[in-house]
C-alpha cells in the first residue's frame, strides 16, 4: 500500500474541545463588555445628564475650549455670552463642561 492509500483508509478524528472553547470565547466576551463597553455607557449617561441640567447663567466650557456663561437656553442651541456684547450661538453638544463655582 502507499501512503496515500493508508491516509485514506485511516477514520476520521473525533472533534476536539467543543463545549470548553465555547464557554471561554462566552467568557472573553463578557470580560470585553466589562472592560470596554460598560464604562463607556456610564460615561454617556453622566453627560446626557449634564447637558439637559444645563441652565441660565451656568458657566461653560465648549469642546473648542471657549469659555462663556449661558444667556439663553433652547432644546437643541444655547447662547453663551464670551464676552461684553458678544454672544454665540452654540448646540448643547458642544458643551464640554460645566465650570465648577
């Protein structure tokens, strides 16, 4: 016989590591939305909740680092005042932060 003819008579191998394999790759998954997933939620609840707590006369910081102090307030725009007369329009997304007083 030749080797490829005993190759071909051999059975086939049984499956390895069915069930453990699947329970480490559920487990991986679950460290992965511990990690990664579940912090980044509390972070975008925490700041949902900052911008609709946004109220007249706070004072903010917007992502492009403008500081001001809000003059007006509607669902979607505010106007922060930066300056003497000097008022922009704004969306409530680009509030960075709320100063602390």
């Amino acid at each position: 016989m030749t080797c490829l003819a005993a190759f071909a008579l051999q059975a086939p191998a049984a499956p390895q590591g069915g069930g453990g394999s699947m329970l480490l790759m559920f487990a991986l998954l679950g460290v992965f939305w511990v990690i990664m997933i579940l912090p980044q939620r509390r972070q975008q609840k925490k700041r949902a909740e900052m911008l609709n707590a946004l109220k007249k006369g706070d004072k903010v910081i917007t992502i492009g680092g403008i500081h001001g102090e809000i003059t007006e307030l509607g669902d979607e725009d505010i106007r922060v005042r930066i300056a003497d007369k000097v008022e922009i329009k704004i969306t409530k997304g680009s509030v960075s932060r709320v100063k602390g007083e």
